[in-house]
C-alpha cells in the first residue's frame, strides 16, 4: 500500500513539474541530429509586408486577405518594398482530410488556400503562412507536430514562400528530449522544408524555456528568423519599451538572411488581439527602431484604412532603406542616460556604404532633450531621415523629443575609411 501511494505521489509531482501537454505519442526519435544548416540563399534583406494577426486575430478569412494583397497595391506600399501577404494563426479546418493534410477552414476560405495564394501571386507579392511543430497552434488550431514532411509539401504546394513555425505549446511526445533538443524541432521542418522544390523563409515564433532565447540557436538548425520581443506587442507601449531592452543584447544576432524580428508595426486598430494602439509618435518610434534593429516591418492591421499622413510615414524611402540596408547588422545602443523616470538613449547602426544611421531615443513619459555625440565621427554631414532634410555638420546632435520620441539620422563621416575603422572600434565591433 505505501509503495503504491509512493507511486502516485511521484506521478502527481510529475504531472505538477511537467510543463508539456499536448500530443504524447514520442516524436524524439523522428528529430534530425544536430547539424549546422548554411544559409538557405532566401531573405537577404528584412520582409516587409502584412500579417492577418492583430487585424483578425485566430480568424483570417480570405476575403480580408485579398484586400490587403490589393490594399499593398492600391496604397504604393508595394511598390515601396511591402510585398508579403502572411496569414497567421486560426486559418486551419479542425480536423484534416482523408489524405492527412491541413485544410483551410472552408466558411472563412470558401475558394481554398491554393486560389488565395495565387491571388495573392497574381498581385506581384509573396505569400506566408503559419504554423506550429506542436499538436496545437498558439492560438489552439491544429499544429505540424508528426505531420512535419506532409505539411511541408502541402504549403510549398500551395504556393508559400514563407512559414511562420511558431511554438506555444509543447507536446509531451517531446518530454525525453525537449531540453536537449528543442532546436533540432525546427531543424526538423526546415530540412523538409529543404528537401522539397519550392524555396521557403522559415522564422522561429516562440517555444518555451530553456529555447526561448530563439537568437541563440536559430540561425545554425535554419531559421531566417526569429522573433526576440518575448511577449507581443499588442499596442501596448510597456510590451515595445520592453523589447528595446531586449535588442540592446542582440548584437550579433543579426545577418544577412537571419533577421531578429521585433514583432509587427501597429499601424491601426483591429477586432484580433489588439488590445491598445500606439499614439502617432509611439507609431514613428517603433518604425525608426524597427529599422535600426535591421526588423521585417510587416503590419499587424488594415493598410488600406491608414490616413495619408501614416502612410507616408511608412513609404518613406530613407528610413526603409536603413532597415534593408545590405550589412543586415543590428544597431548597438552607444549610449543610455537617465532622462525623466527612465532612459535616453542612442543607437547606432553601420550601414553598407560608410554611413551610419543613429537614433536618438527618449523613454521618458515627458519631453527630454536627447544628444548625440558625433566628435568621432571627423565634423559629420547629419540629416533628418524623418524630415528628409539636411541639418548640416556638427559634432554633437542635440534634439528635444516628446515622450517615446526618436530622432533618425544619418551621419556621413568626413574622415574617409581610417575614421571609420576608429568608430568601429569604439563601436566594439572591430
Ligand atoms: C503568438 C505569436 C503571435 C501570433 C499568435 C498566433 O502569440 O507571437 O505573433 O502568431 O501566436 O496564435
């Protein structure tokens, strides 16, 4: 009798430490071993686009699809760079077909994924999808777990150019192994990925301790993404500050076909997750931060329903051009002081041509005046990037900025390539 109530205690206690559900039939064995995976070729420069997420949450329909594709179109967003339409989380049927394949929910896509997918083709732009290496999606839709090969050829049937592979909830099929190889389940679906014809980006979403660090393993099992934020950003501006910190850790984790993804732009309302929005100011801050930190800038609402005034914000050519810039580095913040009852701050991010482009950053919830020292930068040529205006030289740059403001320049160096060396040793990155 003791002995059996030894037993249960310790399957309680386990049940009670075990955070894995889900799916317990072992997927362990079907994991590839650890191998390093080179550069699949795709995503030299950071998507831009838009996602289903924070407009229609866990139900994407495909009628909402086509007016973003159109949408994309109709506004210039293409033409200035926007060009991935992504359907998130919620598109899947509750169960799959006959033949074990992921079908999309017939009321919200009567026409089917593969006929969305080429309408959005048909516009001249990319197309993504989500999923899961769970049982369930984060959101609670069915997942790729053990259907990793079969979902792989589907999507690249359908015509995908991107899967957002994110994990939630991880199945206790993984329990013998989960702390050792959590990367190798993305490793996983992207040598299917690989192993099929149709080339596919691959981001890594979430998966719970000891992974979700997602910078430090992503890029070697093939990920050309991750995303950092830790929490999404919901329009609530507590969630962006929080990231700020976070990207302040990334340097080096970030390349050419390996992005450090921010989560998206809030550029609306929406009837999904949304649960705040960001004044226009918090909007332009976090496009400039965005772009320093080399982030896919891809919007979480409706761009079709932006004023002008935003949209022109986003189409301007000078910031996106810092965000696609071809280094692909991560800017490195160069300087936090204390300002108000939190921090001002300067980023700074070598940019493929010599230039630098520098955020001035004010965290504070009341006006600071945030200033750059420019001295080792031999007199600089400074311009505005927001304003597309010139300010001239100087060796110092300072600006008053409302609360959760940036300033966005651009410093052209006048000392040539030895100045620059010396900046990028005071940089710490040579
Ligand atoms: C997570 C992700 C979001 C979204 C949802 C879908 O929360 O971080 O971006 O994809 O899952 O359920």
């Amino acid at each position: 009798m003791k002995r059996i109530l030894h037993i249960w205690v310790l399957v309680l206690l386990a049940a009670a430490v075990w955070p894995l559900s889900g799916d317990a039939t072992d997927n362990c064995g079907n994991l590839p071993s650890p191998t390093v995976l080179a550069w699949n070729g795709l995503l030299p420069t950071p998507r831009m686009g838009v996602s289903t997420w924070y407009a229609q949450g866990s139900a994407p329909t495909e009628a909402y699809v086509k007016t973003q594709a159109d949408g994309l179109v109709s506004t210039g967003l293409l033409a200035a760079g926007y060009n991935f339409v992504v359907v998130d989380d919620g598109w899947p049927a509750a169960s799959r077909d006959g033949g074990g394949n992921l079908v999309a929910n017939a009321t919200r896509f009567p026409d089917g994924m593969a006929a969305t997918v080429t309408y959005v083709h048909a516009d001249g732009e990319k197309f993504g999808i989500y999923s899961s290496p769970y049982s369930t999606t984060c959101a609670g839709y069915l997942g790729s777990y053990q259907h990793e090969s079969a979902d792989a050829t589907q999507f690249a049937t359908w015509g995908a150019d991107f899967l957002d592979y994110d994990g939630c909830n991880v199945d206790a099929g993984y329990s013998s192994c989960y702390s050792t190889a959590g990367p190798q389940i993305w490793q996983l679906m992207a040598q299917d990925i690989r192993a099929g014809s149709r080339p596919m980006i691959i981001q890594v979403g979430t998966t719970p301790s000891p992974w979700a660090n997602l910078w430090l393993w992503a890029k070697p099992v093939g990920q050309n993404e991750y995303r950092f934020d830790q929490q999404d950003i919901n329009g609530l501006w507590a969630n962006f500050d929080g990231a700020i910190d976070i990207a302040a850790g990334l340097s080096g984790y970030s390349a050419v076909g390996y992005w450090a993804n921010a989560d998206m732009l809030m550029n609306g309302t929406g009837s999904g997750p949304l649960t705040g929005t960001f004044t226009a100011t918090q909007q332009q801050t976090q496009f400039g931060m965005d772009s320093l930190w080399s982030s896919p800038l891809i919007f979480g609402t409706d761009v079709t329903a932006m004023s002008s005034g935003l949209l022109a914000m986003y189409k301007n050519p000078e910031v996106i051009a810092v965000d696609q810039d071809a280094l692909g580095l991560i800017a490195k913040r160069t300087s936090q002081t204390s300002c108000g009852s939190a921090t001002c701050e300067v980023w700074t991010k070598m940019l493929w041509d010599g230039n630098y482009a520098l955020g001035l950053l004010n965290r504070a919830s009341t006006t600071q005046t945030v200033t750059a020292n420019l001295s080792a930068y031999s007199n600089p040529d400074v311009r505005d990037l927001f304003a597309r205006s010139d300010l001239g030289h100087m060796t110092s740059y300072s600006v008053s900025l409302p609360a959760y403001g940036m300033a966005l320049v651009l410093v052209t160096p006048n000392g040539g390539t030895a100045m620059q060396n010396v900046v990028m040793q005071n940089m710490g990155i040579r």
